[in-house]
C-alpha cells in the first residue's frame, strides 16, 4: 500500500494550460504539503495544511492555488501554466506532534512547452 | 534567520569504507534536524532526527547523526559505505517550539558517490 500517493507521475503541457496534481495519503496523518524541486535540485516548500486548514504559504504565484477536501487529500491546481514552472512536485504528510518527520510522495515530473 | 549548510555538493568514496556527509545549521533556539535521502527519480525518504536527548541517533540503512550543538552540526556518518547508497542526502532543520510553523529549512544537498 503506497503511503503517499501522487496522480499524474508525469504531466506534459502548453504554456498557458491549467493543470492539476493529485495527492492522497492513507497514513492518517493531518498535514500535508506541496514542494517544488526544481532542476538543480533546490527543494523549496510551497503550501501547508493542516487539517484542511492553510499554515504556510510561501511565496509562490497566485497561479498557484491548493485545496484540500479533507485531511487525507491536498491537491495542486496551477493557470496559466509558464516555462519556469517545469520541475517535479512532491506532496508529504506528517503527523506532529508525535511524528515529525515528513513522508514524501514519488513526485509529479511537471513540463511545460 | 534560520538556514541550513551543506558544505559539499559533492562526496566521493570507495566502497567499504567510512562515509560523513556535512551539515551545519543556524536557528535561534533549540532545533530539530533530520536526514532525508533521495534515490534517482523517487521522492525523499526520511533516514533519521534529533529531537532530544542522546547526541548519536541512528537510522534507517545502517546510518547515524551526531548532534554537536557547540558546532552547530548534524553530520551524516555510516562506517561502511555500500554502492547502493549513492544518492541526494539532505539535512533539515526546524525550530522546537515552531508551534502550528511546521516549517523545515532544507540544505541544497549533497551528491554521495560510493564507488566500487
């Protein structure tokens, strides 16, 4: 059973398309969050929810937009996708505070054209 | 401000032999610090923490931290490097009290090489 999921692995668009990415995690836990890595491998955090409820918004454009239907699910919606936004998103969970410790999704490989 | 060094973005070692990869972090209180690993296309895999107590922690793959809050470091050590363990290595560090900022400051990471 895969702990933290992510839908789609690979997703290749236009610039200017909107495109969703999916993250489901069956671990129980009540935060979730979305990073970028990008192609040097910089790891950078985007959003935190915390039962369903927005703790850290960096700062990302709005293009960006999260949205979690429960606790179990935190899903990516970018507009007007750009060049720049090509790299691979990873959802994580974790559970403080008796579990700090992140767990990581397999990523979403984003390319844009 | 909080931040995290990984002085090397490179580490090269024989198989067999012992392996350090550096980390060294700035935080105005008590932190906890973690060792995440990536393998070639995957996602991060959580190796190790330090949150109190005991310096040395030990972790997943037969790997181990050792917390020197007057140097400020949390180096990864493992004594016998295996080939199967070249990968991406990043620290991490957040606040103890950081309360509902859940928030970990990453390293750039560090590229292991273990050779055959």
């Amino acid at each position: 059973d895969t702990a933290v999921s992510q839908t789609p692995k690979y997703l290749v668009t236009q610039m200017g398309n909107d495109k969703s990415i999916k993250c489901e995690q069956n671990l129980g836990h009540d935060t979730m969050y979305w990073y970028k890595q990008d192609s040097k491998k910089f790891l950078k955090i985007m959003f935190s929810y915390n039962n369903k409820e927005l703790i850290i918004n960096e700062t990302v454009p709005n293009r960006f937009s999260p949205k979690s239907p429960d606790k179990a699910h935190l899903n990516l919606h970018i507009n007007s996708l750009e060049l720049g936004d090509s790299a691979v998103y990873f959802c994580a969970s974790s559970h403080p505070p008796e579990g700090i410790e992140q767990f990581f999704g397999p990523g979403t490989r984003l390319t844009v054209l | 401000a909080q931040s995290v060094a990984q002085p090397e973005d490179q580490v090269n070692v024989a198989e067999g032999n012992p392996l350090t990869v550096k980390c060294t972090y700035s935080v105005s209180g008590n932190p906890y610090l973690f060792w995440y690993v990536q393998y070639p296309n995957r996602g991060l895999q959580f190796l190790l923490k330090y949150i109190t107590g005991d310096n040395l922690v030990k972790g997943s793959y037969g790997f181990e931290a050792e917390f020197n809050k007057s140097q400020t470091s949390f180096h990864l050590k493992k004594p016998s490097a295996l080939v199967s363990d070249s990968a991406l290595y990043f620290c991490a560090v957040r606040l103890s009290n950081a309360g509902n900022n859940r928030k970990l400051i990453w390293g750039l990471g560090t590229s292991l090489a273990v050779n055959p």
